[in-house]
C-alpha cells in the first residue's frame, strides 16, 4: 500500500475530479449505482460553500468527503452548522489512515467558514465507522435516528432498516482539537471502566459471544454504562441475518432508552476481538 506520506489530499471543485468521486462511490458501496451523488450535484456543493475534498495516490482519487452548511433545528435560533454527508474509502486503503485525514481536512476548511459544529450520520452497529467517529475524532452522539434512509440497495445497507446515530463533532471544543493537533489520548480499557462502577448493559454469553442488548432500562444505571456491538457486524449479517435484525432492533431499544435518560456516548472502545460504546450522564 502506498505510504501516507505519498497521499495528497486536496479540495476538488472540477468536472474531472468530480467523477473521479462519482467512480469512487460505487467501489465503496457497492450495488448502487442509483443511489450515487452525480457530478453536477458535487460541483454545486463545492461552488456554493461546501466542501469536496479528495485523497490522491497520484492522479487517483482513493477516497473522499463532502458535504456542505446547513442548520441544527434542535436549537431556537436553529444555529449554523456543516452537514458532512458522505466519506468513502477504496476498499484497498482502508486501515490506512486515510479517514482520519480527511476529516482532518475537513475540520480545518469549516473552522476557517467560522462554524463550530459538524454533524454527519453512520451506522451504530459499524464498529470500524464508530473507532474513526467517537473514538479517533472526538465526536459525540445523543441523536437516534430510526430507519433514517429507508430502504438502500447497496449490498452493506441493503435487508436492515436503516438506523443511524446522527453525530455532533464540537470543532473548537478541547476534547476534539486535541485530537486534531496532536497524538490521540490513551485508550480507556474495559477493565478500568467496570472497576469504577461502570455497568455493561449487555454482558457476552459465557463463551464470549456478544449478545443484543435486553436490558431493563428501568432499573437504576449509574452514570458510566456500556453497550456492547459485534466487532464485525457485517461478516454477522452475512451469515445469520435474523440475528443481525435482533442486534438492530435491540440496539434501537437501548440507545433510544439511554439517550431519553440523559445519556450520550463519549467514547468507543475497542479490545482484542471486542467493541463498546461508552455513554455518560452528568450527575
């Protein structure tokens, strides 16, 4: 693969450089070809204050973001706020870093438009999307979003409503600029968690398998409590797509329970072969 070092990211605002995106799209997700944002549609975004930007493994474009200004109506005023509606990486520069570095450039261009909060959707069963989101770029989450797209025929989103965390990334707050300038802050570890009293909502079977969430959110929770997810929520769809209904709609119950209680999550944990959210409430 090439080296970082090697990848140039840039903003593109040409014809050329927008079908290069429009190509790159069905790589990503594949099986849409309907669903993919035309080239007309990314030059009015890049010409009319959005963002478009590219990552080059020379002249080829190996992944992308877009998205453009808009208003968080949960406020009165609603206030000013980027929508960030898509990021996509070539199958073979995933792991790569290049995720990261595109919202990095993206965090820089909208603090240069003087807006501070970006907001953008995924889903919450995505481990790998949740580690870029919450854990690496400080994003937090409050917002459940049932079945958000309807159907999508891609064959990642196709067969499951499609639920989705809608994010809030604060972009001058400390918790994400210094991701943002500086090396990312030590991973918590479960261990350490449990032992100050966190509680997870849905311990593993006694094999180890992750389990959906059933839990009572009636009963008193402390402030700290986790979620757990599968690691590869994907490959389970694949093979079992009852049980990956279950995960959908438990999760749904839990998230939509925690975040009504005051909870939002904070930060995403990843061990070995596990993956957990972590959600907080202010005492």
């Amino acid at each position: 693969m090439t080296p970082m070092s090697q990848i140039t990211i840039r903003l593109v605002d040409t014809p050329a450089g927008m079908a290069q995106i429009e190509q790159l799209q069905m790589a990503v997700w594949p099986g849409a070809d309907l669903e993919v944002v035309p080239v007309h549609v990314l030059l009015t975004v890049a010409h009319n204050g959005g963002l478009v930007a590219g990552a080059f493994d020379g002249d080829r474009c190996v992944g992308f973001v877009w998205g453009f200004p808009g208003f968080d109506d949960r406020t009165t005023p609603p206030r000013l706020k980027h929508c960030s509606h898509q990021l996509g990486i070539h199958p073979d520069y995933r792991l790569s870093g290049l995720g990261f570095a595109l919202k990095r450039r993206q965090w820089g261009f909208v603090r240069e438009q003087g807006i501070d909060l970006v907001t953008w959707t995924y889903d919450p069963l995505m481990a790998r999307n949740a580690r870029l989101n919450i854990g690496k770029l400080g994003a937090v989450c409050s917002t459940y979003r049932r079945d958000e797209y309807g159907p999508l025929r891609d064959a990642l989103n196709a067969g499951l409503p499609t639920d989705r965390f809608q994010v809030d990334w604060w972009l001058s707050s400390d918790h994400v600029t210094a991701r943002m300038l500086g090396p990312q802050p030590p991973t918590r570890k479960l261990a350490d968690l449990l032992t100050v009293g966190a509680r997870l909502l849905n311990p593993p079977s006694p094999d180890g398998t992750p389990q959906p969430p059933v839990t009572d959110l009636a009963a008193a929770l402390p402030d700290t409590v986790l979620v757990e997810i599968p690691p590869d929520f994907l490959a389970l769809k694949g093979e079992d797509a009852g049980l990956a209904l279950a995960w959908r709609l438990g999760t749904r119950a839990a998230f939509e329970g925690l975040f009504g209680q005051g909870y939002a999550v904070t930060d995403f944990l990843r061990e070995q072969d596990r993956a957990l959210y972590v959600l907080t409430r202010e005492s």
